[in-house]
C-alpha cells in the first residue's frame, strides 16, 4: 500500500513536469511564430535622461505587447552607448551594418543626431530622435529624420508674447553653445525683429567653461542696462548658470529671467539649491494633459524609482521616448515585416572607403517611415501625431517658480496667444499681460521689472545739447566762473528736466554742448544726431526737429513742442494811398448788383406812378432821367418826388429800408479800410520767390536747407545765412536785390520769438509746411524712449506746467494781434442776398397786380371797339393807352400838400 502510494505520487509529479514542458515549449513557440522587428536604441546611458529614457521603453514594449497580444510583428531593440558624436556615429553605423535594424532611436542630442541622420538616408532607414529638438535638424529636408518631440523652434512666439506682454523692448539671449543652443537664435532673431524687440546682447556659454568664466561674463552683463534674459540650455549647464547668477547678485529685483523648456522639462530632477536660486524665473515647456493613463504610469514610475538607488524622476523626455515606441510599435504592425533575414539589406554600391564603407541599404525603411508618418493615437504625453516629420506643436504652459515650485500662470495657445486657461474660447490673438496670474518676479517683487536700468559703471548718461548764436530762449550756454562748467537754461532744457520729474527712476547726465555752425559740415544739427549712433552721445536734448531722414539712425520721443515751417516777408502796405480805395468796401459783383437793383427799383416806381402822377410823366428823355434819379436819390434819401400810388409806397418801404443796410454796410467797411492798418505781403507765395529768382534765408545747421533745396527746389545759390533776430531784421529789410532776401523760411517755434518784435514790419504768409515737431533724440531701440514719451505726455497735457515755462521764454503776442493777412474783406453779394430777394419779390408782385388791374379795367374796352384788329395792333394801343394819363385822376403841384385831404377821397378812389 505504501509502495503503491508512492509510485502513485511519481506518476502525479511526472506528468506535472510534463504540462509545464509543454506548456513552456508552446509559449516559446507561439513566441518564435511572430516576426521580429530590429530597432537600434542610441542613448547616452552616462547621463540621467539616458537611464530614464532607456526604463521608460523598457516599459514601453512591455506594455504596449501585453495590450497587443495579438500582433505578429515584435520590437527587437538594440541598445548601444554613445557620449560624443563619434561614439553615435559607430554605433549607428554598427547597428546598420551588423545588425541590420529597420530603425533606430536616438541619438540623444542634436550634435550627434546631426550627423547621425546623415548615415539613415544613406542606409534609407528612418533616425526617430525623441530628444533632438534643435529646430537647425530639419525634418523636411531630411526625409528618413523623424523627430516624435516639439522642435524648439515652436517656444519662439511664446517667448516672444511674454516680452510683448510686459512691455520689454530689448533682451540678453544666453544659451549653450552647441548645436541645440545655436539652433534657436535665428529664428529667436527674427521674430524678435518682427515685433521690434531688439537682442542687446548673445552670449554663448561653452559646455567646458568654467565658474570663473561664467562668473566673469555674468558681471559684464549685469553693468549693461538690459535686465532681461531667455535661457536656452540644457539643465546640467542651466544649473551652474543659476547658482552662478544668485551668487553674482543677478536673481533680484529688477532682472527678468525666461527659460525654455531645456531647463523648465528637467525641474523636478534638479537639486534644491539649483532651483531655489530659480526664485522668480519664468519658464515656458509642453502642456501635459492629464489622463488616468498618465496617472497610473506615475505610480508604477515612483515605484520602480523606490527599488532604485540611481532612479531618476520622470519627465516629459520619458514619456515622448514611450510614445515613440508604440508608435514605432504600430508602425511596424501595420507594413506587416517579415523577420528580417541578411537579404533585406543589400551592399551600398556607392560606399564611401573613409568611414562609410560596408554601409547597408534597406528595402523597408522607407515603408517603416511612411506608415510612422501616418500613425496616430492618444499617448501617455498627449495626441500622438506628425506633422511634416514632427510632432505636432501643441499648447505650451508659462511658470514661474517660486519656493521651490513650478506655478503655473498660464498658457500659449496657437492661433490665440496668451490665455488663462488651456481651453480658451478667444477668438483674436492676444499678448495681453491680464491674461496671465501675476508672477512673482525675481527678489520676491510683484512690481514687473521695467526691463532695463541705467548702467551701473558710475558713469553718467552723455548728452549733447546743440548750441548756436540767436534765440538762446530755447538754449542758452554761460560759462560757471569757478568751475568753468558749463551752465544750460532754456525752455528746451526746462521741458527735460520736467520730464526727468516725471520719471519713476533718476536718470544721471552729463550736458556735453555741441556748436552749431553751418560753415563746418561737421556742426550741424544732422551731424550732432549722428554722434548717438557713432556712441559718442547717449541722448541729444534741444530744439531738435523729429524728420524722418534723422530716424533712420536715432529714435525720437512723442514732440514736446508743435513746430511747423513757415515763410515770413516784409509788409507792403499801401493800401491807404490807393485812390480807388471807394470801391473796395463791396466786391464787384455786389457793385453791379446793386446798380441793377436801382435801375428795376425805378422802373417799378415809375410803372405805377407814370399814368396817375405828373411828376412822372413828361418827354421820354426827362422820364428816363427821373427813373434814374429818383431811384438812385434814395441812396441819401434826397428824393423830392411825391408818389401817390399805395403799391408805389410799398415797394418804397422796402427798398429804402434795403439802401438803409446797404449805405450803412458800406460806411463802416470803408472806415474800417481806412483807419485800421491793413497789411499786405510784399511776396504771395513761394513760386514767385522762384520765378523771380529771389534770395531766401534760413538758420545755419538746421534741416531747413535741406528742405528748401530738396522739398521746395530752390537752387543752392539762392539761399542764405541768417542766425540771429537782428539779422533777420536786416535780410528782410535790405531785400534780395540789395544784398538782403525776400523772404526768410523758418520753424514756427522760432518765427514765434521773431515777429512780436518786428510784427509791424514782418509777417508770415502762404502755407505752412507740416512737421513732425520737436523732441528728444535716443539710440535706436532705446527703451527710455518709451518712458520719455509717457512723461512727455504728462508734461505738455499739464496746461499750467506749460504756460508757467512759455510765459518765462516767449514774449507776449497781444503786441501783434491787430495784425491781419491780406485777405479779401470786401462785402459780397451772398452778405446781402436775402435783402435782394425780398426787394425783387416786394417790386414785382405790386407790378404785376398793377398790370393785371390795368388789364382788367381796359382791355373789354379795347376788345368791343376794335374786335377787327390783330393782337398785337390791340396791345400796341393798349401800351398807348398806359401812356395817356388817367383823365380821372386830379392834377397836384408841388405846392400842394403831401397829405391828400379828405374830400379827395373820392377822386382816389379809382387809382390803382
């Protein structure tokens, strides 16, 4: 029984140990039955991200082949080391030739993939970087080059709307100088060029420098003005730069730091110390969106991290890797291959015998690369997809790191800009600063750092004031008798020190004078300008006309001061020797209208009083002549003759109240023109300077000789000096023919220190020549022009601040405000249009009821006693009849009272 039982037991483990054998041997052969796929796996297994990256694919196969259980096709990875370029070169070239991948993965820096990819379109199998990210590796010019990362190219818009936002108009750009550093700074460049944003200053930090050598660089640029610095570097040189800059004094108030997401990817793998000297800095890296699968493989990271001494902490770079093998995974099962046996590469038959020589070509990497091209699914770092050989950019979230944690305080969207949240529903792009949480900056400040300070090297800001002989109210040079410094007033310099009060932060100057001489080509006003872009100066301060020839090389501030050019001449006033002087009150068509308006007033008259008054009546000469003077005695009221006629009266009514207006119009435009002085141009205009060839003048050194000969053409020849006031006052009087001018051109804000002094000899006229006024000159892409310009604005908009400093420069104008330009002041005929009509309406409408009575008293008549006659013989007597006096109206004389009495009533009671 007990032999029985143990025989029993044998038989029981014998065939236990046979279901496992064959339960093993299935798995291997079912394992065996699916077709291997041989990937090359380049990384640097030195370096954190390289150990991280090789887990994460680790991980990567094994979790995409237990959720695919079914495909036939498997990864078979390669892994070789690589820390330098040729370490990568061998190591592809090794993989190719020996064995015979479809593809690999890697390397894991720009430098080496560049010349990585080289050897991947020469064996036509696709180089699939995760890491490379230097936007200098093009992916369309390198067709088997397959970067499943966002190049670096895609941070150069956010970059650029964090400047726009908090209005920094000039940055320091630090970055590594290696092929992913160099990478950028084209593109940084230029689209900081777009948007007027200048780069002050690059400086590329080599992988091998020393603290002392970073240390040393940080110093030269903390004594410069520009307070703003973009970071792009990988995080073991980003770390020593940081540390480097606390300790210089560099992370503190009034600096700005922006870093990319070389360094913003790898936060939570550095030290405390690195990133508590990152206190402020603002960083801009690829959004993550959140997923339970992300979630999950955290977990699984953090517990695999916990078994680990050397783990590192997962970062964006793991997940890309990851990603990268599901779909090269996907890829793979979708071209359906083949274990790959030694025919599926071919000799190369152009090798290269230096270091190219045995390279392989293979028959389906270019079918590999397309379907990789093609894949898309929802990874662990968000939408898998290619986009010319890419992934596809996507939102980027901004930071800022404050007690040792990345904040986040927004996002940059493409197509929308800045915004709050990671789903905005903005429609308009927008690099508005609102759309951000406010950051804590650099020193523990909220107060955005303006960008920029006056440097810190103990010297003061050089500017150059212009100074020339005449007009001093607006500059003015005198000599300190003890120091022998020179002492600057005038309203120029008061604008600028007003302004300088409007300014938050002080600005220390040193005033350097510039003469200004239009003898020496060498001390004009254009030359002085030009001393800002030789460095000579730092600012120029005076009555500095803004032109854009002069922006070409400086940048001005918004006008302190409105100053257009205008020509002044001599006054020709002969006007009150004139002995047609009578006739300039009314213009000539008023004089001819009015003449009519007398003639038709007396014919009317005459019409309605011809038949029924006798002083109206007599041969046809002595009626014309009382039409006449009847009419035009009305003028002064001195007409004698009686009119009995009531319409007569009416139309009397109205055209004397007409003469009334008109007699007293004409009396006081005529006093007018001869007791107040009229002044008169002795030139109208610039083309008869011209056509007569008349001398011109202007100040030396201005650009107002440049103006006349290029703007207005006069010839060179024609032109001359004329500095001070007196010598204004000389050329003008003098005359061209007499050594003198005609006419002098000038800036307003100078004719206005000019003419209250000669206003009774001088005046301007003809246009005026618009500018863009007076200002304050800068270096080209200053940034103290943007707060000179706001403080300018505070300043002129202060009414009372300016009228304080005109009042102390510029005389009173109330001397010459009599004075007028000769303009047309006669009186027209519109000034009187309306007494016109209502005279014309009042005169033919009592003539016509006049006619229409008459008509209707005597044409029956007519028609009864000669119904044989034509028309026009019966309106011919009628014209006959209306000449004949109406035999039943009473004969007055001139004796006879003006008052018809009422028993002579009755004998009116016919008249029309």
């Amino acid at each position: 029984m007990g032999n029985s039982g143990y025989s029993l037991l044998h038989i029981i483990c014998f065939l236990g140990f046979q279901l496992v054998f064959l339960a093993a041997s299935g798995a291997r052969a079912i394992e065996e039955m699916k077709n291997l796929v041989h990937v090359g796996l380049v990384l640097d297994f030195n370096s954190s991200v390289g150990v991280m990256s090789d887990t994460c694919i680790s991980m990567a196969i094994s979790d995409f082949y237990a959720t695919h259980s079914s495909y036939k096709t498997r990864l078979s990875l390669h892994t070789r080391n690589s820390q330098d370029v040729v370490g990568a070169a061998f190591a592809a070239m090794d993989l190719i030739n020996n064995e015979e991948v479809n593809a690999i993965v890697g390397p894991q820096t720009s430098m080496q993939a560049n010349f990585v990819i080289s050897l991947g379109e020469k064996a036509r199998i696709p180089i699939i970087s995760f890491s490379a990210t230097s936007p200098s590796l093009s992916t369309t010019e390198n067709k088997f080059f397959i970067r499943t990362a966002q190049d670096d190219g895609s941070q150069v818009e956010p970059i650029t709307s964090l400047l726009q936002a908090y209005g920094w108009q000039e940055a320091v750009f630090v970055y590594e100088d290696t092929e992913y550093g160099n990478g950028l700074v084209p593109y940084l460049a230029d689209e900081f060029q777009q948007f007027n944003i200048r780069v002050t200053s690059k400086w590329a930090i080599s992988m091998v420098s020393s603290d002392f050598e970073i240390l040393k660089k940080l110093n030269q640029l903390m004594v410069r003005e520009t307070r703003v610095f973009v970071v792009h570097m990988t995080a073991s040189l980003g770390s020593r730069l940081f540390l480097l800059a606390k300790e210089a004094g560099m992370i503190s108030e009034g600096y700005a730091w922006i870093i990319t997401d070389g360094i913003s990817n790898m936060l939570d793998s550095m030290e405390g110390n690195v990133i508590d000297s990152m206190e402020g800095v603002l960083g801009i890296r690829p959004y993550l969106p959140p997923s339970r699968r992300l979630k999950n493989f955290k977990l699984r990271w953090k517990s695999i991290a916990s078994q680990s001494k050397n783990a590192t902490k997962l970062n964006l770079l793991g997940l890309w890797a990851y990603d990268t093998v599901w779909a090269l995974a996907m890829a793979a099962e979708g071209i359906g291959l083949r274990e790959v046996s030694s025919d599926v590469f071919k000799q190369n038959s152009s090798r290269n015998a230096a270091h190219l020589s045995g390279l392989r070509v293979s028959d389906t990497g270019l079918s590999l690369r397309d379907m990789l091209l093609d894949t898309k699914f929802k990874g662990l770092s968000g939408d898998f997809s290619l986009v010319n050989g890419q992934l596809k950019s996507t939102t980027l979230e901004i930071i800022n790191i404050v007690r040792k944690q990345a904040r986040i305080i927004g996002y940059w969207i493409p197509e929308k800009g800045l915004s709050r949240s990671q789903k905005s529903s903005k429609v308009a792009y927008t690099t508005s600063m609102d759309e951000l949480i406010p950051p804590v900056w650099p020193g523990g400040t909220k107060s955005i750092p303006k960008g920029w300070v006056m440097p810190v090297t103990g010297k003061k800001m050089r500017i150059g004031v212009p100074i020339r002989a005449g007009f001093t109210e607006y500059l003015r040079m005198e000599v300190d008798p003890y120091s022998s410094e020179p002492i600057i007033s005038g309203f120029a310099y008061d604008i600028f020190l007003a302004v300088l009060q409007e300014l938050s932060f002080a600005i220390p100057h040193q005033l350097i004078p510039f003469t200004i001489d239009d003898q020496n080509r060498f001390k004009t006003y254009d030359n002085l300008l030009y001393q800002i872009k030789l460095q000579k100066f730092d600012a120029v301060v005076g009555d500095i006309m803004i032109t854009a020839n002069r922006s070409q090389y400086v940048d001005f501030t918004l006008p302190y001061y409105e100053s257009n050019v205008a020509m002044v001449v001599k006054i020709k006033d002969d006007q009150g020797k004139n002995m047609w002087i009578f006739l300039k009150p009314l213009s000539w068509d008023l004089w001819l209208t009015t003449g009519l308006a007398f003639i038709f007033t007396g014919l009317v008259v005459w019409a309605l009083e011809h038949r029924i008054n006798d002083e109206f009546r007599g041969p046809p000469d002595q009626q014309v002549g009382t039409i006449c003077w009847f009419s035009f005695s009305t003028l002064v009221f001195a007409h004698r003759e009686k009119v009995i006629n009531n319409l007569s009266r009416f139309v009397l009514i109205i055209w004397i109240f007409v003469v009334l207006i008109l007699t007293q119009s004409y009396t006081a435009s005529l006093a007018s023109m001869l007791t107040v002085q009229r002044l008169q141009p002795a030139v109208v205009d610039v083309d008869e300077l011209r056509r007569n060839g008349d001398f011109v003048g202007h100040r030396p050194g201005s650009y107002i000789k440049e103006f006349l000969i290029k703007q207005l053409h006069f010839d060179p020849s024609k032109l001359r000096h004329c500095s001070t006031p007196e010598e204004f006052d000389e050329a003008l009087s003098r005359g061209s023919q007499n050594g003198g001018v005609s006419a002098i051109f000038e800036a307003e804000h100078i004719l206005q220190l000019f003419l209250p002094h000669y206003c009774s000899k001088f005046m301007t006229t003809g246009p005026t020549y618009k500018t863009d006024g007076l200002g304050f000159a800068f270096p080209q892409g200053s940034p103290l022009v943007a707060y000179m310009s706001r403080a300018i604005l505070k300043v002129t908009e202060d009414k009372d601040k300016m009228d304080v400093l005109k009042r102390k420069y510029f005389p009173d104008k109330s001397a010459c405000q009599d004075q007028t330009t000769m303009s047309s002041c006669s009186l027209n005929v519109q000034s009187f249009g309306g007494l016109f009509i209502i005279t014309g309406v009042a005169s033919i409408c009592s003539l016509l009821a006049y006619v229409l009575r008459f008509l209707y008293a005597n044409w029956p008549q007519l028609q009864t006693r000669h119904q044989a006659r034509s028309f026009w013989s019966k309106v011919s007597e009628l014209a006959t009849h209306f000449d004949r006096k109406d035999p039943s109206i009473h004969s007055y004389d001139r004796s006879e009272s003006r008052i018809h009495s009422n028993s002579s009533a009755q004998e009116f009671r016919n008249i029309v």
